[in-house]
C-alpha cells in the first residue's frame, strides 16, 4: 500500500512538473508571436535561443528573416497550442495559427531551455492541416 502511494505521488509530482514546462513553453512563444505583431522586433529577439541569435548577429536579421520566412509568423492570430513532445531532451511545440488572410498553418517550435529559461531553437513549418467540411 505504501509504495502504491509513493508511486502515484510521484505522478502527481511528475504531471505538474509537465504542466508548468507546458506553461512556460506557451507563454514564450505566445510573447514572441505578440511582439511580432506589435512590430517590437527587439522584444521578439529576446525569445530566440543562442543559436538563432548566433546564426543572424541581431534582431534586425532577424526581423527581416521572420518578415521574409515566415509571414504567418510575422503577423498571426487565433493560436491554438497543440501537442509538446520530449525528442532526444528537447522540447517540440505545435501550434496552429491563422495569417493574415485567414489561413491556417502548422507551426513546430523547437525548445531549449537556458540558464534565461526557455528560448525558441528553431521553427519548422509543417503541411497544412487536412480541414473538412
């Protein structure tokens, strides 16, 4: 009966130690998709991982690749946060979110945690969602 006890304590301890790393990753991403549109490229700059920061020197490059690259990203609404899965010890967020024009993407953020806490390592673009009437 004890060691049944310790074990669903330590799922209790595991789940929310899960819920507050969810947490954590959201509001990162949900700060950095808000100062996009709010066109505050330094604050954006800031939830970039070392390594994005490294590959393009300043948050102007940045920006401009963001602009570029990833349009959805640049100007986004209605996101909705799916699944976060653990690969090899980092983190993978998808997300759904709406562009400009009303259409849908499939986002996967890539998650390092530092010692400034959790920064986006990379985003890839997934196929669009397969949507029926």
């Amino acid at each position: 009966m004890k060691l049944l006890g310790f074990i669903v304590g330590l799922m209790i301890v595991a789940s929310s130690a899960l819920a507050q790393t969810a947490e954590a990753i959201e509001d990162v991403i949900g700060s950095q998709l808000q100062a996009f549109n709010e066109r505050d490229i330094e604050e954006a700059w800031q939830y970039a991982a070392p390594n994005i920061q490294g590959a393009f020197g300043n948050a102007q490059n940045f920006g401009m690749m963001v602009q570029r690259g990833y349009p959805m990203v640049w100007t986004n609404r209605d996101v909705r946060f799916l699944q976060l899965e653990d690969i090899g010890g980092r983190q993978y967020q998808r997300l759904m979110l709406q562009d400009a024009n009303g259409s849908l993407h499939m986002l996967e953020y890539q998650m390092v945690q530092t010692a400034d806490g959790w920064r986006i390592a990379g985003v890839q673009i997934l196929p669009a969602p397969d949507v029926g009437a």
